[in-house]
C-alpha cells in the first residue's frame, strides 16, 4: 500500500477503539466519544473473518484498517484532485524553504528512501523556470558519501 502508513495506523487504532468528536466549543458541547463497536475485535471468530474477508476479495480481515486504508485512499486520491496528508512539521520546513527561496525559484529537498520523515534531506536544489537541474556532481558525491551510516544506501 503506497499511502500514508501513518494516518492509517492512526485511524485503524482510533476506530478500532472507537473515536472522540471534538464537540463544538462555539457551542458549549464538549468532546463525545463515538463507539463504534461493529469495528471491534470481538464478535465473529478470527478464521470466519479470514474466510469472510477471501470471499470479499479483500486484502485481509482487519476491519478497521481497512477502513482506514479505505478513508486514506479517498483523501489522497479524490480531495481536490488529490491530497497529501503531511505533518506540521514537515510542512512549516517546506514552507521556511519556500520562503527563502527567490522569486520565481522553489527548493526541493533531496531525501533518501529510508528517511520517511522528511526531516533530513541529502541536499537542497534551487529549482527554477527550466525542465533541468544541474548539479555540482563532486559535491553531489561527497554529500552522500556522509550519508548516515545505518542507511541501507550508504555507499560505505
């Protein structure tokens, strides 16, 4: 599954264990949990789930995270021709970066594949009006040469 692992563990644990409404301060109204029991671990045994779930063609018989791969998939597909659920902190560094960038010019972090966080890029390009990006290839080497040694594409 290629979307955000995260959100999904969230919410799969969140409705497994029922939700809480935030309520409506404006209002008065307080926040309110929301069972949501058919979402639940008890009820049918675990290999008449697994049966239930092969029938169905489904990916497996966990009911809540398949919900949650399901509200995910919606999110980053079909909100406003697709979404990207990011966390504050990723995002106040993406737009810091922005904001420091040139009119006309934006900076794309490079990060490696095992940095799902974001919170470390390999190197920054200034990326402007152009289709290409040329890089200073030396440094570009250097720079990964002192990539964190327990990263599985360290060259060392």
């Amino acid at each position: 599954m290629t979307h955000n692992r995260a959100a999904v563990d969230l919410l799969a644990s969140r409705l497994a264990a029922g939700l809480v409404h935030p309520g409506d301060p404006d209002n008065n109204q307080p926040p309110v949990a929301l069972p949501l029991p058919g979402l639940s671990s008890t009820g049918i045994p675990p290999e008449m789930a697994e049966q239930f779930a092969a029938e169905a063609g489904l990916p497996h018989n966990d009911a809540p995270r398949l919900l949650a791969e399901a509200i995910v998939a919606l999110l980053e597909t079909d909100l406003a021709g697709g979404s990207t659920i990011i966390a504050d902190t990723d995002l106040a560094a993406l737009r810091a970066a922005a904001a420091q960038a040139p009119e006309g010019t934006r900076i794309v972090g490079v990060h490696c594949n095992c940095d799902n966080t974001l919170a470390n890029p390999l190197m920054q390009i200034a990326v402007g009006n152009t289709d290409r990006v040329m890089v200073n290839g030396g440094f570009m080497l250097r720079t990964l040469a002192g990539l964190n040694p327990d990263c599985p594409h360290n060259p060392l």
